[in-house]
C-alpha cells in the first residue's frame, strides 16, 4: 500500500500534464455520475407522484447539501490525516486515524438525527413550506434522518479508502448503491405486486438501503481488504486527539462547503413566493445542474493533487499549464451542456413532471444558468489550487463572494422584477464573477509563489 500510494504521488510531477490530468479524472467522473444517477432515479420517480411531492424533495435539498457538507469536510479531514500517515508508514496510525474518523461520524450522526427530527417543523417552515408540502416532508425526512448513518459514515469511509491511492473502489460503491436505488424506487414509491405503495416514505427507504449498501462495501474494504480498522483499544486522550486533528482541517473546508446549501436554502425561501411549482422546478434544476457539473467537479478535485505535488518540486510552468487546461476543458463542456439543455430544455422538463408553472419555471432555469457552469468551474478549480496553496481564507472568500455578496443580494432584487428569472439570472451572473474573480487571484497567487521561490535561491 505505502509503495501504490508514492508512486501515484511521484507520477504527478513529470509526464504530459493533460493526459495525466485526463487519466486522474476518469474514476472520480463514474463515481459523481453515479450520485448523479442517484438523485435524478428520485426525482423521476418522485415526480410521478405530483408537484407538491416534488416541491417536498426540493426543500429538502438544501438541509440534505448542508449535512453531507459536514460529512464532506471530516471526510477531508480524515483522508488527510490517514494519507500522511500512509506516507509515513506508520499501519498502527493508519488504523488509528481510520478507526477514529468513523467514530466521529457516528457520534456527528447521533447528534444530528436528534436535532434533525425534533426540527423538521421550524425549520423546513422557515423554508416556505407549509400545509400538505410540510406533511410530506415528514414522510421523507423522517426515515432519512433514521437513516442518516448510512449516508454520513460511507462518505468519510470512501475518503479515507481514497487516502490510500484508490480512488476507483469508492466510485463502484457508489455506483452499487445507485443501482440499488434505481431498482428499489418504483417498487417502494408504486407498490406493484406484493410490494407497498408508500410514496415518499418509499423513496427515503430506497435511498436508506442503498447507501446501508455503500456503509458495508465501504467497512469491507477498509476493515477486511485494507486492514485499517480497528485499531488497538485507545484511551480518550488519544480520541480527542485524533479527533481534534481530523477537525483541523475538516471545521474550516465544511465551513466553506456549508455555504453552498445556505444560499441554496435562501434561494429556495425566494422562489416559495412563487408557488410550489417554482420550488419543485428548482430542485429538478439542481439535480441536472449536479449532472452538467460532474466531469467539472472531477477535473476541479484533481486540481489539489496536481497543483500540490508540482508546487512541492517547485514546478511553476506545469502547475500553469495544468490550471490552463482544466479551465479551458470546464469552459469548453460548459459551452456544449449549456447549449444541449438550451435547445432541449421542455423536452427534459417533461420527463419529471407536467405541470405548466413547473415547466416554464424549469425552461427559464435550463436557458440561462447551464450556460455559467464552466465560470462556477474556473471558481471550484481556483478554490481547490489555492487550498493547496495554504490559501484558504482567499479560497472560502470565492465562495462567499458567489453566494452572499453577489447572488442572494442580487436574486432578492431581480426576483421583484423578473420572478423566477431573475433569480436565475442572478445565479448565473454570480458564477461568471466568482470565475473571473478566482481565475485572477489564482494568477497572482501562483506568480507570487514562483518570486518568493525565485528570491530564495537568489
């Protein structure tokens, strides 16, 4: 393991820079595709049920991208920590830092799914939700809130498998619990044959038993084939100490990850005003803008890797024509999506559902916003570089400049004028500025890395 893990390390620093970029990248796009796959097989399938169980989903969505933000962020921190120790070769810290990421997700997971079930009324009224909506988000939070283990614990056990140098294993396991929920949505939603119709509560059961199916691929792997788990009994100073490593890193990049579903959230809360319809398009909209954003989120994770080896060697010009690359390509497939989706927007509106202010709302979003995806790409490449830069801070601050200082502030004006469209309108001009504003500051950031290298050796 220590050998497969140095030499993946070492191979980034020399050869054709696009090609290895290309050959990073294949197994992260099949696993976000097969997420990708998992959100749009329920929102199909719920969407056969009506607008206002598709309006129930698309509240969820934002406290659903707020938790798994969390899970993200210790999942980083955990395959930070793990990875280091691999490098070292220390096995018995290996097991450690497994073992104790994955006791902190399950104490994570019990606090939440308390707060979350005794919350459910608040805080999804704080949304905009109200009446028949909110008792049909009872019917689905309150089996995914049960369920939260299997979806927190995966996603830090698959980070952590990915620390060792394997990042094709977490896609198949991902892949294995899609199809899962591809085949247990209509019989748990429908109810043909001897199977019960249970409507929303089938669609959070179907996702549960998927993901049950991700928690012990993922404990197979690391337990069984890995061998990182368990570790030898640990006395409390050494949990919270472990803990508070994994933490280090993990608090701020969740943070960051946290403002996302927050503006989301806030966007949700405009677009209540305009019916339910409006809210159920948007979250068929975020779910197909998950799917124009896959092969960008790929590129853009594989950006840290790369920028940090090469900046490890001191080797600027690659790092440059790397980030090059990887901006054009999230430009050049934005441009190709964006004008896919254009053209056939009422076409992919009505796979989900008939409803005529559904469909309108969800053309107007597929005509306007697709199009700024390779911008918000340059952004998420730009924040990853620059974290591996140790800039964090200027990082964080891309997103908040595209969430809370350019698009709430401008979809909260633009909404009076131009309802939903203006919302959209204003997301896509905040992608295009935080792309803008990363790809300078990522300029001078790197410029600046190579003079103070510069003037080392002078």
């Amino acid at each position: 393991m220590d050998g497969q893990f140095t030499e993946e390390t070492a191979a980034l620093t020399y050869g054709p820079v696009i090609p290895m970029i290309v050959k990073l990248t294949l197994p992260m796009i099949f696993g976000t595709l097969s997420l990708v796959v998992f959100q749009l097989a329920d929102t199909f399938f719920i969407g056969q049920l009506g607008t206002d169980e598709l309006a129930a989903i698309s509240y969820s969505y934002p406290v659903i991208l707020f938790i798994n933000s969390i899970a993200l962020g210790i999942g980083l921190g955990a395959a930070t920590v793990i990875s280091r120790a691999i490098g070292e070769g220390d096995q018995n810290k290996v097991r450690i830092f497994t073992t104790h990421s994955l006791l902190l997700a399950l104490f994570i997971v019990s606090i939440f799914v308390l707060i979350g079930l005794l919350t459910i009324d608040p805080l999804f009224r704080l949304l905009g939700a109200s009446g028949e909506i909110l008792q049909f988000i009872h019917e689905y939070m309150n089996i995914w809130y049960l369920g939260m283990i299997f979806v927190v614990v995966p996603m830090i056990g698959n980070n952590a498998i990915r620390a060792t140098g394997d990042t094709l294993t977490p896609g198949l396991i991902m892949g294995l619990a899609a199809l899962t929920n591809i085949i247990l949505d209509p019989l748990l939603i429908f109810g043909p044959g001897p199977f019960p119709e249970l409507g929303l509560t089938g669609a959070a059961l179907a996702t549960v038993i998927g993901r049950s199916i991700t928690f012990l691929f993922a404990l197979y792997v690391l337990a069984i084939r890995e061998k990182m788990i368990p570790c030898s009994a640990s006395t409390v100073k050494q949990l919270l100490h472990s803990w508070a490593a994994i933490l280090h890193i993990g608090i701020p990049t969740a943070i960051a990850k946290m403002i996302l579903p927050l503006g989301t959230g806030v966007l949700t809360r405009l677009l209540s005003y305009h019916g339910a319809a409006a809210v159920a398009a948007y979250g068929v909209a975020t779910r197909i803008e998950f799917l124009g954003m896959t092969v960008i989120i790929a590129v853009a994770s594989v950006t840290a890797p790369f920028v940090g080896q090469n900046r490890g060697a001191e080797l600027f010009q690659r790092i440059r024509r790397g980030l090059t690359g990887a901006k054009l390509f999230a430009l050049g497939w934005s441009g190709i999506f964006g004008l896919i989706v254009f053209i056939a927007a009422r076409p992919i509106a009505l796979f989900f559902n008939d409803d005529p202010l559904y469909l309108s709302t969800l053309v107007s979003y597929l005509r306007i916003v697709p199009l700024a995806y390779g911008f918000h790409g340059i952004m998420l490449i730009s924040s990853n570089a620059l974290n591996v830069l140790k800039k964090p801070f200027i990082a964080a601050g891309l997103s908040l400049q595209e969430i809370f200082l350019v698009c709430v502030p401008l979809a909260y004006i633009l909404s009076f004028f131009a309802g939903p469209t203006g919302i959209f309108s204003a997301i896509a001009i905040a992608f295009i500025t935080a792309g803008l504003t990363g790809h300078l500051l990522l300029k001078i950031v790197v410029n600046r890395e190579e003079l103070t290298v510069t003037n080392s050796y002078s």
